[in-house]
C-alpha cells in the first residue's frame, strides 16, 4: 500500500500576517512535502501573501467551517490527497516530521478518520481545554476518543466523501463535534496523537464576540441534529446547569440566551439523529452525548 498523499488547508482573515507567514514556512518545511497548500481567505484577498500556495480569496466571511469547505473541496475533488490538514493561521508546527507521523498513523489504520493534534504554548503547555477528552489531567495520553481540536487535525478524504464536509452554518462554535459524531456513527475512529504538535498562543475563546451566542445557538443545532430524541432535553439540560455555573457576565448570560432561543426557533439543516450503538460507543470512549 502506499503512503498517504498530504495535502494542506489553511483559513485566514489576513489579520496576522507574520504567524501566517511563519506557519506556511513550518509547512514547507516539513520533510515529506505536501501535495497542494490551499490557503482560503475569509473575505480578505490574499494580496500581501507571497508564498507558493493555491489562493482562494473570497469576497465574504464565511467563517471557519465555510471557509475550511472551500479549500477541502477543492482538494477532494481533485483526487490529489488522500488526507487533509487543517491549521490555525497563528499556529505552528515546530517538528518537521509531522506529516510523516500522519502518514504513518493513517497507513496503519484504515479506519481512522480523524487525528488530533496536541495543541501547546510556546512554553510547551497544554490547557485542559486543548485536551479533547474529560479526563484532561495528562496531556500526553494518546487514545481514542470522541472529539478533536479545530486548530490542529487530519481528515480522511475517504471519511469526507462519506459523511460529508464541515456544517457551514454553525460559522463558529461546535462544528468539531458536529463532525467527529457523524464520523464515529460511520464506524471511523479519531486519535488523539500527542506528539504531534502545533504551537498556538494561549488564548480564550470568549475573545470572539459572537461566543456566547454562537455556542448557545450551535449546541441546540448540534442537539437536534444528531441526537436521539430520548437525549435532547437531557443534552440541553446539562449544557444549561453547567452555563449557569461557568458565566459570571450578565452580557455574557444575556447573549447566551438570545443564541439558546435563535437555536430552538432556527432550521438547523437535516436531522440525521446517530445510532444508539453510537451513543453506546462515546459512553465506552468515556464522553457519552450528554456532557
């Protein structure tokens, strides 16, 4: 069998210039060499960026998961790779032999959709949050698992043309669990490989503005879209009890809300509720769809 083809998508807004330049030239200068860089820029043209990669500028914002759609459709439907990597513009891979880890790990399993890459600061620390399991304490155990980091990560493009791309009206929030849930009810595994790194500052995601009501909003659509029916107010519920406990902000309350209620009332795209053997496997993986 022989290796994986590598290719790379990489989303910006132009608003980083110098960590851009650095993360393209961390991914040039790996030793195995990607097949097609695709850099998408979301509503920015892309004019200052000198490097040898495919530009695809776009005239609007699409957010993170339009604009990662754009450069992964472009790749699957070439038939130039067989996985794609996907980074954070103010990221950076510090080893030179990632993509030769991720050939290697995609080589032995099949069946493997999703890896996971270990997000860490410059200093070489990982938040809890950057861990995609509950039990979060030693960053550096590898597994399987439920979910996986948006800033670092590999995706199948055989797991792409099964299940589908990124759900593009989430633009921000829970998209990453929108789709590792449908590649796990597919049967497709996601590692979480410590040893691959991308260095990224440490930074919250409330920065955003829109982070309180996106994660409200997108948590509703995520719950009715893929969950059974049996599990979506116990879902709902949860989320809510551990909100009320985590925002100290009345603003911050008050956007959420405003997204929990845009969620009940808004279309969320097709509903395809995932198997009850799926609900059983996240639970023996240690996340059961409720948390």
């Amino acid at each position: 069998m022989s290796l994986p083809r590598i290719g790379v998508v990489i989303v910006t807004m132009g608003t980083r210039p110098r960590e851009l330049d650095a993360l393209i030239a961390s991914v040039v200068g790996q030793d195995v060499a990607p097949a097609r860089i695709v850099l998408v820029g979301n509503a920015t043209p892309l004019t200052d960026v000198s490097a040898d990669v495919t530009k695809i500028p776009l005239d609007e914002n699409l957010g993170c998961p339009g604009g990662r759609n754009v450069g992964l459709s472009l790749l699957c439907e070439s038939g130039e790779v067989d996985v794609v990597v996907e980074l954070d513009d103010d990221g950076l891979l510090i080893a030179d032999d990632v993509f030769r880890t991720v050939q290697r790990l995609y080589l032995a399993d099949p069946l493997l959709g999703i890896v996971s890459f270990r997000v860490a600061d410059e200093f070489g620390e990982t938040e809890r949050r950057w861990v995609p399991r509950l039990r979060a304490d030693d960053p550096m155990r590898r597994g399987l698992v439920t979910a996986f980091l948006g800033g670092g990560h590999a995706l199948s493009v055989p797991m792409l043309d099964e299940i589908g791309l990124w759900p593009e009206q989430f633009f921000f929030g829970h998209e990453e669990t929108d789709l590792a849930w449908r590649a796990i009810d597919a049967g497709w595994k996601i590692l979480y490989e410590p040893e691959l790194v991308l260095q990224h500052p440490k930074t919250s995601p409330a920065r955003h503005a829109v982070y309180f009501r996106n994660t409200a909003r997108n948590r509703v659509w995520l719950a009715k879209r893929r969950l059974p029916s049996a599990l979506l107010p116990v879902y709902l519920g949860v989320w809510t009890l551990l909100t009320l406990a985590r925002i100290h902000s009345l603003p911050g309350l008050r956007s959420w809300t405003a997204g929990f209620v845009e969620g009940m009332r808004t279309p969320c795209g097709p509903r395809k509720p995932m198997k009850w053997r799926t609900v059983w496997r996240l639970t023996r993986l240690g996340r059961p769809p409720i948390v």
